[in-house]
C-alpha cells in the first residue's frame, strides 16, 4: 500500500507527466487522422492534433524555461544534411 507521502508530486514530475500523456494523445491522433476516410471528421480531427501540438509545446517549453528539458542547438552541417536528405 502506497503511503500518501509516496504520492505526492512536485511541479517536475507533473510537467513530466503531463508531457508524455500530450505526446501519447497527439500520437493517437496523428495515427487516426492518417487513416480517417471522412473528409469532414479528418478536418476536425487536424484542428484537434493542431490544438494538443500545441498543448505539448507549451509543457515542453515550461520545462525548458526550468532546466527540466535541456536542448542543445542543431550543427549547422546537421541541419543541411537533413535539408538535403528531405528534399531529394
């Protein structure tokens, strides 16, 4: 049995939490709009995925602000071999 201690989570581990579930939903949504056959459904369900996208990307970047997602800066020679190899 967990203790009430043992469930208690700070700001980090929610902003966590809630990061993987956005990047779950989007996922889901992304799989259902690559399948709908319905041109009306599949326009709602992109406004959707746009919406939880952007959900995602203000968690991601509240934990960047706080040092709990450090990214590093792209090479310059990276970003142009994934420009070359997209657009051959």
């Amino acid at each position: 049995m967990l203790s009430s201690q043992q469930l208690n989570f700070g700001e980090k581990e929610i902003l966590t939490d809630m990061l993987s579930s956005q990047k779950f939903v989007t996922g889901n949504y992304n799989i259902f709009a690559n399948e709908c056959s319905n041109p009306a459904i599949k326009n709602e369900i992109m406004d959707i995925l746009t919406e939880e996208h952007q959900m995602q990307f203000e968690v991601f970047s509240e934990m960047q602000k706080r040092g709990w997602y450090p990214t590093s800066p792209a090479e310059q020679q990276k970003i142009s071999q994934a420009k070359q190899k997209y657009s051959e």
